[in-house]
C-alpha cells in the first residue's frame, strides 16, 4: 500500500509531496542453518516475512520574492520501520553477512539489519561490569544485539539565494541513528593514536563501572584500576568497535555569477553563468565516532551494510564550472 498526496499553496510559492508506504514481504531468498551432518552448512530457500512501513516527505518553497531579491527553502525527511516477523519453521535468526566475532544478521522480532557480536557485559543499568583482579571489563558469553544498521530517520535541508546576477545555494544532509562497525577505530586505538587512549593510561578507573559482590549485586568501581594498554590492544572485543552513524554534512556549496546583457552585448552568446563550488565541504559526528565518515560501506551494495575496514576518508572536492548558451 502507497498513499502518495501533493499539495501547492499560496500560489505554487510552497510544495508539499508526502508518501505513506506499507510493504509486507513474503518468502524471501534466504540462506538458512541446517545440520552439520547433513554435509552443508546451510540451505537456499524462500522463506520468511519482513514488514516494512515509513514515510516520504519533500518541501518547496519560496521565501522571499523580489525584483531582485528571492529566497527559496527546500527540504526532505524519510523514514523507514522494518521487522523481522518470520523466518522458516524453527529458526530465529540468519546470517546476512559480517566477519569472525561480528555478524549481520535477520532476526525474529527485530530491526531487519542489526550488529550481532561480543561485547562488554554490563548491569541492569548499563554500567560496564569490571574484573575485580585487573580493572578491564568482563565479556558478555555470548554474541549480543548492537544495533540496527539503519537509521531512524534521513533528512536534507537546502536554501537558495538570488541576488540580481549572484546566485547562492547550500544543501546540508542528516542521517540520525544506526550503527557501524569501524576497523578504523579498531586500528587507531591498537596503536594507541585515537583521543580515547590519551591521557593517563594507568592508574585510571574504567568508565561508569562496576564490580559485582559476592551476591552478585553491583558495586560502584573507585578504586580498581585498569591499564588502557591491556584494553586497547588485544582485539577479542568486536562490539566496542560499534559507533554511532549519525551525521550532518554540508553536502554542496554553489556560488554562482550570470553575466548581464550588458556584458555579453560583444559577444556571440545569449548567457554566460560562472559558477564556483564545493562537496563534501564539513562533517559533524556524534562523540563516539571520531574516526570515520559514516557514509562509508566496505561491503558495497546489498545486505551486508554498516562495515568500515579501514576506509579512506571522504573525499572534499572543489571545482568551476561555465555554463554558455547560443
């Protein structure tokens, strides 16, 4: 189901374009576990049931409009909710993708898409549960959810000036919300390069830790030191290299010049417009990803998402462009 109204106002001065989308798909191509005496690992079949629902939203609008002046705003939002409402008979989860100690996997019950590995075992209130003998944080036993790597919502916003020949337009997108896994973070605090591993790297309390009595009830660490070199060095921890993904970018930078008649009255053209410009021109990211530009994706198109393996950092590009009419 698609519900997909336009609307124009104060004479076509503002846009709106809104969609309602509900999709339920069925029967899916999965790989799915199998016994290993049967000689495989898994078996291709379609099964499962994934529910998708979200909304589209885009606006247009002119602010200000003068003989010389004019001001426009535009934006987009969108957003998508899926779950994982089946898979086949008696299996709960599948692989979609991932590495030794980090998975991407389909879930009953969960976001299609989510971060499945080892992490730090913490207490009812997300406190880091330590080891009493060394400082550094007890593993969970097994693998754990981490996080979907899609976001809860996209957005741009762009605006637009005019001013008699000069011409101005910037655009800034946003993405909140999801994860990624970053070798990158990985790497930098290995050797010891990352803000997180500067300062003091002993004699220091493990954050927001605990340690459990011997009734298993948690106790506010003060006291029992850890070595960052011990923490950062060893890579038995895949779930601490999970970062958030939000961002805001300035995406684009345009500044643009029209010759007048005037200026084009001896030569052989209708119009002349010189423009400078820039992408990619700023990033903002939330503080537990210093490392990597979000929008990177080692694994290329498809299901296995939200992996940076020591990506290049994005590249700012700057350029001119003449555009001439007859």
């Amino acid at each position: 189901m698609r519900l997909v109204p336009n609307w124009a106002f104060f004479n076509s001065r503002l846009n709106v374009d809104f969609s309602y989308y509900s999709n339920n798909s069925r029967n899916q191509i999965l790989a799915i576990p199998i016994p290993g005496s049967t000689g495989f690992s898994s078996t291709t079949v379609n099964a499962g049931e994934i529910d998708n629902k979200g909304i589209e939203l885009a606006l247009n609008g002119t602010v200000i409009k003068t003989r010389d002046f004019s001001f426009g705003l535009t934006g987009t939002f969108t957003k998508n909710n899926s779950m994982v409402v089946s898979l086949q008979n008696g299996v709960s989860q599948v692989g979609l993708g991932g590495f030794s100690g980090m998975s991407i996997v389909a879930a009953v019950g969960h976001p299609y898409g989510e971060f499945y590995g080892i992490t730090n075992s913490t207490d009812a209130q997300g406190r880091v549960i330590i080891d009493k003998s060394t400082g550094l944080p007890i593993l969970t036993s097994k693998a754990q959810y981490l996080g979907s790597y899609n976001p809860r919502f996209m957005a741009s916003f762009g605006a637009n000036f005019k001013y008699k020949n000069f011409g101005l337009d910037v655009l800034f997108d946003v993405k909140q919300g999801g994860v990624l896994y970053s070798q990158t973070k990985q790497l930098v605090d290995f050797v010891g390069t990352s803000a997180e591993t500067g300062g003091p790297r002993v004699g220091q309390v493990f954050p927001n830790s605990v340690y459990l009595d011997a009734s298993g009830n948690s106790v506010v660490n003060n006291n029992i030191f850890y070595s960052k070199y011990d923490y950062y060095t060893p890579e038995n921890d895949p779930g601490m290299e999970i970062v958030d993904a939000s961002y805001v970018k300035l995406r684009s930078l345009n500044l643009s010049y029209a010759l007048t008649k005037k200026q084009l009255k001896n030569l052989p053209f209708s119009g002349i417009t010189v423009s400078v410009y820039g992408n990619n021109l700023f990033l903002w990211t939330p503080k537990s990803n210093q490392f990597v530009d979000p929008e990177v994706n080692a694994s290329g198109a498809g299901n296995e998402q939200g992996f940076d393996f020591n990506a290049l950092p994005s590249v700012r590009n700057y350029g001119f462009n003449v555009r001439v009419s007859f």
